[in-house]
C-alpha cells in the first residue's frame, strides 16, 4: 500500500472508510464536540472558517434544496444511499467528495448519536446585520414578526424555536452580537428544516436597533414569566418584535423597561414557567390566530 502524506511530508494515517468519488480521499476532520453532556469532554476543532456540520435528515436535505452551491462533502450511511440520489449526483457533477460511512464514523463526525445517517460539510450561511434584515421585511402597515432572544444560549432551545418560527412564518431571529449563540449542527437538526427558512441577524448596539425597529413600525414585546398582560386577552400588533429571555436569569431589565407590550403566559401556577422553546410555541400560535383568524 503506497502511504499516504500530508504536504509537510509528514505520513498521515491511511483513512480505513471507503470513498465512492475519487475526490473524496481526504482525511475525515477531528471529531466535534459531544453534544451529551454525560460523554468524554468537548475537543476543539479545527475546520476552514465559514465551514461547519449538518446533519440529520430533514436539516440536510433543507440545505441542498436552498443553497446546493455551498455543500462541500457528504457522509453517509448506505441505507441512506437511494434516498439521497439527487445529493449524490450533484456530488459527482461538481467533483464533491462523498463517502459512504459506519454509524460509529457519523457518531464521531457529527459528536452525536442523533444524526439519522447523514453529514453534509457546508458553508456556514453569512451573519445579517439589523438593516439587511428589516431591508428584506414588507412596509409598515403590513404584518412582519420578529423574534428577539436575549441571553438564550442552548442549541437545542434554539432549534426548537427555529422549527416553531420557521412554522409559523416568522420573518427573523434577532440576537445580540457578544452573545454565544449561533447556528449549529445540532441546533440544526433539531429545527427539522426551520433554520434555513427563518434568518439570523446580530445587533451591535440595543438601543440603536430598538430605534431602527419602531422606526420600521414594530411594536417590541416583551414575554415575562409575570406581571405582563395575559397573553390571551392581549392584541399582539401586526408588526411585533417578540422578545424572549434565558430561562432562571430572564431577560435584562433594561429591554423589558424598554418594551411597548409585556406579556405572561397564563397557567396552572404549579411551575413558575415554560422554557423558551415552549414559551415561543405558545405566543407564537396565538399571534398567527389573532392573524388568521376569520
């Protein structure tokens, strides 16, 4: 067997899966981090800036569909080989590599047990800023919701927020700039398709997007676990900013003092509160009956 070499000339372990493209014969990249807490801890990886993992079925095949042009490799299990066809000639078309791979490989590629068979290497689609994404919304008077989290941190939270906005038709998700928050693998899958739908835009400054948004016609509403009006006998106005806060230390006090409009979930009282995901699900519904409601 000729041995493999990296450009320093230094021997580099032969790659023991077998490739299907000829282009595919790079070595698989370090693992990422683990997303079960439980597991060994994270290892820091090194990949191409703007490159990151995808994976899980719906949030794989969402990407190809909207932007085919940034895949950049494929892994795969063969049971998924008829079912991604159209994503494997579009591999051979453009000289993509692709390899068809173990479950403990995709284990190790994606850090997670739940990546359904799949792992598209893509580019990471580019940050919005406030006015690119208020530049993409229809003029005051017309109905635009917006989502704002402020201290939200969990992947998965994110995800599932994702998918809810992304089902009812939510225009944009707006976070902080200095927050670590970001689109990633696994907030991916768990958003089923939603974050290629739903855009991302990071705020420098709070003060000055609150500006930029009443001036767009927004109204800012704040959600607070209590104290705010009962969601259910509240008007949410056409053009609303909902803003949603981490669970335990909740949104900062400034933004709440800022906001036009609070408002509290009504329930059992039996838990102080529903976590973000589910807080957003909830109001989120009720905006699109008082919408579409005949």
């Amino acid at each position: 067997m000729t041995e493999n070499r990296w450009k320093g000339g230094k021997p580099a372990t032969p790659s023991p899966w077998k490739s299907r493209s000829p282009q595919a014969e790079r070595q698989v990249a370090p693992a990422v981090p683990r997303e079960e807490a439980e597991q060994d801890p994270p290892q820091r990886v090194i990949r191409p800036a703007g490159e990151m993992r995808l994976y899980g079925i719906n949030a794989c095949l969402a990407a190809f569909a909207r932007r085919p042009g940034q895949l950049r490799k494929v892994y795969l299990l063969e049971s998924r080989i008829a079912e991604l066809k159209p994503v494997l000639a579009w591999c051979v078309k453009q000289r993509l590599g692709y390899r068809v791979v173990e479950n403990t490989d995709l284990d190790k590629l994606t850090g997670s047990r739940h990546h359904e068979g799949i792992c598209f290497e893509m580019l990471r689609p580019p940050a919005l800023a406030l006015a690119d994404l208020l530049a993409a919304q229809p003029a005051a008077p017309d109905p635009s919701l917006l989502i704002w989290l402020d201290g939200v941190g969990n992947p998965h939270n994110l995800g599932a927020l994702l998918r809810s906005a992304a089902h009812f038709a939510v225009a944009g998700v707006i976070v902080p700039k200095s927050s670590s928050l970001d689109l990633s693998g696994a907030a991916a899958r768990v958003a089923e398709g939603g974050a290629e739908v739903v855009a991302m835009a990071r705020i420098d400054d709070q003060q000055a997007a609150i500006s930029s948004l009443r001036t767009a016609g927004y109204t800012i509403t704040a959600t607070v676990p209590r104290d705010g009006a009962g969601l259910y006998a509240s008007r949410i106005a056409p053009r609303t900013v909902l803003v949603f806060g981490a669970e335990g230390e909740g949104m900062n006090k400034a933004l709440i003092e800022t906001a036009d409009q609070r408002l509290t979930i009504p329930g059992s009282g039996i838990v102080e509160s529903l976590n973000i995901a589910a807080s957003a699900a909830v109001v989120l519904g009720e905006y699109w009956r008082q919408q579409h409601a005949h």
